[in-house]
C-alpha cells in the first residue's frame, strides 16, 4: 500500500505545498470485525477532504502493523474478541501491551497517525468479584491505549464503549452478524462510530478554532441585565438559572482547555460589569481576555476583539440565544463560525458545545492551556506599544529574554504542532509529523525558541530547521511579531551555519514573509519550482535590546 502524500524527490512527504491544498489523503481501515461497516466515512469529513479509504482484509491487524503498508491514518478497529473469548484478564492486558508494541515501531518506521477504539463491552459474571475482576482488566486494556496516546500526539482514540453506551448496547449489536458475518453493529452504531472516527481525524486535519464569544443576557445569565438588574438575573443552582450556571461551567472548562473566552453584549457597560461584582457565578470577570458591552452591531465588536487578539476571524465560535444576532454575524462575519444557544430547550443548550467540531484537538501543549493568558499578556503589550513614542523604545521597554534550544525530545510536540499551525510568518509553509521532526533532529538541527518579556511568558513560538546547509524551515507565532525576535533567530542560525541558505516558498497567507530574506542580508540565487533559493551574504544585523541564550 502506498503513502499518499505527495512526495519530494528525498521520499519526503513534500509539506512545501500549504496545509490549504492538502485535501487528499489516505484512511486505511483493519479489524477483526469486517471494517466495511464504516465505508461512508468519507462523507463525514465534509465536502474539503477526499480520502482514499482501503479497507485491508479481515483480521490482518499484525500483519498490516509489520508490513511496509503506510496510510495518513490507519484505523485499528477492534472488539473485545482480539483481547479475549469470554471474559477480560491478565492475558488480555499482555495483548494490548503487544499491540501498543507493534504500534510503536510502525509509526516509528514513517509518518502516518493510527486510531483506536475502546471496547465496546459489558463483562458480565455470577460472582461479583469475578465481575469486579473483569472490569479492572477492561479498564488496564483501555489505560495501556491512553498511555500510548498521551506519549504521542500520532495516536487518536474514539471511544467506541461511550458512544454505544449513548445508543444502548442492547440496540448497538447485531450477534447474528457478528458470528455469521464478522459485523457486530447495527446500522445505528455502525454510524455513531463512523461520526467518532470523522471527529478524530478532522480534528488532526483542521486548526482548532482559538476563541469562544458569547453573549450574556439569557446566554450566560437568564434575563436581561438592563431591566431586571444584576441581582435577579438568573444563575444559580435552580431553573432556569442552573441552565446558565451550567454553560458558565463548561465554558470555565474550555478556558481551562485552551480556549479564548470574550464577551460581547448590548448592555450599559456599567451593568454588565456589575453582575460580576454582585453575582457568585462560576466565571468571573478575569476569565474573560477582553470583551465589548455597548449597542454597536456584534460583528463590529467581533471584528474589534479579532484585532485586539490578532487572530483571525474563522479563528472565533459566536454563541448568542438570539437569531436575530446569529444572523446578523454569520451574515456579516462568514468567516465566523455562529451557534444558537437555545436557553428555553435545556436539553439542547447544554449539548451545543459539545457538538462543536472545530474546537476539538487531538492534546494540548503548555502552550495551549495558558492560551488565554498569553493573550491578556498580548493585550497589554498592545496599550504598551500605543503609548511608546518609538518602536525603538517599546522594544527596549519590554525586557525580551529568548531562549534557544536545539534538537530537545521534549519539544517535539509542540514543534510539530506550531509547523502545522503557523501560516503567516512561516517561510515554507511546509507541514511535519512528529516522525518528520524527529528525523531532521537526527538530520540536523531543528531549533525552538521560547520567549518571555515583562508582560509573561509567550512560551515556545518560533522553529527553524537547518538540515543539509538550507534553512528548510523558519517559522514563528504571530503573537510574537513585531519585536525583531524573527530577526534576531535568524542572526542566530547564521552565527552556527556558515554558507547556509534559505528557501521561501509562497503559500496562501505567507506573504509577509516574501522578502523576508531579501530584507536581511541574503541574496536571491535561483528559483526552484515556484521557491525563491537564497545563499547568506552579510545576514541580519544584531539586535541592540537583547539576546538569544543557549
């Protein structure tokens, strides 16, 4: 079986296309179930992905795991017969253990992701403790996966056993067909695990959404502030107030997962802040990074806060209870992705969020979970920059501190993930898995860089790879911008690699970028396709305001 991503004439996957273009991929699919139950998994990707779907024999997971076979994902779908025949025990937890093992050393022979399942499976006993016993080995086999999970961002798990368990397990199994045919499920669940499996890997291809906007009056809090004042709007353990109470939490919760929480409200601002003064609610004020409660149009307020954050449009989810403003929004603001809260119909309300796509992630780094924080530090430094008479000034008033390092296992993750995720200052808009990056740190040298400055620390923002005298990467956070540290990396690649050269190839949204190494002392040599080639001349100047520590 053939990988299929394009590849360059290294046997590379070729990343220099921009992650944009890169609709088509491949999905292979094994199981000791027959894995055609789920060939309309295509379809649930949505109309901007085209997979190939190859669906290998019945019961050729091991085979499959030591063969040369490479897919962008490979689908492992197994039940509760590859573990065990009747019962779960210490043999079963040995097979997921071998498993883990052969998993480990294909993703460790190239690129590609694989996906799990938990089991679909109810033990079932006339001895309690023999029950007992079989729900702790079902619970070991499941924690073997969520440790291979959580040492590698390549390795998803779709929780088949809580999906069904949402069906009812009585109604999720055909046990005919599963004897007969090798075909377990009914159509109904056959469907449900298809909608997990496109959760999972739509999750690996899209960038997560950044910020949730909500709105407040009968959003975050019943009524509206303005008319019956701050201590009768409704949030408290009671209905209707406990359906406001409850989205405060899960909205708490997503801040604690990375996600950017603001405001936007047609409210006196003096009300609206006064609620969080008197009210003892699950959010408070300091949760939000910035918000906006005045009687503008929401899209222009939106527009304000994407400014103010420096993030794009389709990088925001709008929540209001209002059709009237999700259509305003969503009409003027295509790019942002709008849902109707529907506080009279708890039972739907309290499952919107839950239902969000875009703001799934397959781990968070360090750099996730203090997002919103990064971002209130960024704000500041805004107001800073406003109030300083010169750049020169502001970037001698911030304190700067980079810290460089080279080759480090333990940034792995978060560097794969920033050049994936990185469009803007990034010169080749190339995309690596953590394979790839791995490989050009045996290669070469693969560089990070974190920053700090008096306002917090922005964490590790900016990567270059140097591999074979060619700077084949370098690229930086936007949150960063705007300091001269891109400058001062490059200074530093050039001090460690003499001769080196460079490559800038355009994508969609690098155009900033494009005269990048025009601008610092390199000089254009030839084209390549449609990549602009550079060799060193001079380099950059040093910066005058800080430096970069090994």
């Amino acid at each position: 079986m053939a990988y299929h991503r394009p590849q360059n004439n290294n046997g590379m996957p070729d990343g220099n296309a921009p992650q944009e273009t890169m609709k088509s991929f491949s999905i292979g699919m094994v199981g000791n179930i027959v894995t055609q139950s789920f060939s309309r998994l295509g379809n649930r990707l949505g109309d901007d992905y085209k997979p190939s779907i190859i669906h290998l024999d019945f019961g050729q997971v091991v085979q499959t795991l030591e063969s040369e076979a490479r897919f962008d994902f490979l689908v492992i779908h197994l039940d509760h017969r590859w573990f065990f025949d009747v019962a779960p025990g210490a043999e079963s937890v040995e097979r997921a253990e071998d498993l883990v093992e052969r998993i480990r050393r294909w993703l460790d022979r190239g690129p590609g992701s694989v996906l799990l399942n938990t089991i679909p499976y109810r033990p079932r006993s006339t001895v309690d403790s023999d029950l007992h016993q079989q729900i702790e080995a079902l619970h070991a086999i499941h924690r073997v996966f969520f440790d291979l999970a959580a040492s590698t961002e390549r390795v998803g798990i779709v929780d088949a056993a809580g999906i069904l368990s949402e069906i009812g397990y009585a109604t999720s199994f055909r046990e005919r067909n599963r004897i007969l045919m090798q075909s377990p499920y009914a159509p109904a669940a056959a469907n449900a695990i298809m909608d997990g499996y496109a959760a999972s890997i739509g999750a690996a291809l899209r960038p997560r959404r950044k910020a949730i906007i909500v709105d407040a009056d009968n959003t975050i809090w019943g009524g509206v502030v303005g008319e019956v004042g701050a201590e009768s709007v409704a949030v408290d353990r009671e209905y209707p107030g406990i359906v406001h109470f409850t989205l405060q939490q899960q909205l708490k919760r997503l801040r604690a997962l990375g996600v950017i929480l603001c405001a936007v409200t047609k409210n006196n601002k003096e009300d609206f802040l006064e609620v969080f003064a008197k009210r003892n609610m699950p959010l408070t004020l300091s949760d939000f990074t910035t918000y906006r409660s005045n009687w503008n149009p929401k899209s222009e307020n939106i527009k304000e806060i994407a400014n103010e954050l420096n993030i794009g449009l389709d990088a925001i989810i709008f929540l209001d209870d209002n059709p009237f403003e999700i259509e305003e929004v969503s009409t003027r603001l295509p790019q942002v992705e709008c849902h109707l809260f529907p506080n009279a119909r708890p039972e739907v309300a309290l499952t919107v969020l839950d239902h969000i796509g875009s703001l799934s992630a397959r781990s968070l780094t360090a750099e996730d979970v203090v997002k919103a924080e990064q971002y209130r530090a960024e704000a500041e430094r805004k107001q800073a920059r406003g109030a300083a008479p010169t750049l020169e000034e502001y970037i001698a008033s911030l304190g700067i501190q980079v810290q460089a390092s080279v080759n480090d296992p333990s940034h792995l993750r978060r560097i794969t993930q920033l050049t994936n995720k990185t469009n803007q200052f990034n010169l080749t808009c190339r995309r690596y898995v953590e394979a790839e990056i791995q490989q050009a740190m045996d290669q070469g040298h693969v560089y990070s860089f974190k920053v700090s400055d008096r306002f917090g620390d922005m964490g590790l923002v900016a990567v270059a790879i140097v591999r074979d005298g060619m700077i084949e990467n370098l690229l930086m956070s936007c949150r960063a911008l705007g300091r001269r540290v891109e400058i001062a990396i490059l200074r530093y690649i050039c001090d460690r690699h003499a001769d080196v050269q460079g490559i800038y190839s355009p994508g969609p949204r690098n155009q900033m970028v494009a005269g990048f190494y025009d601008d610092n002392g390199f000089a254009f040599q030839k084209l390549c396709g449609d990549s602009r080639i550079y060799t060193l001349e001079q380099g950059p100047t040093d910066e005058q305001h800080f430096t970069i520590a090994d």
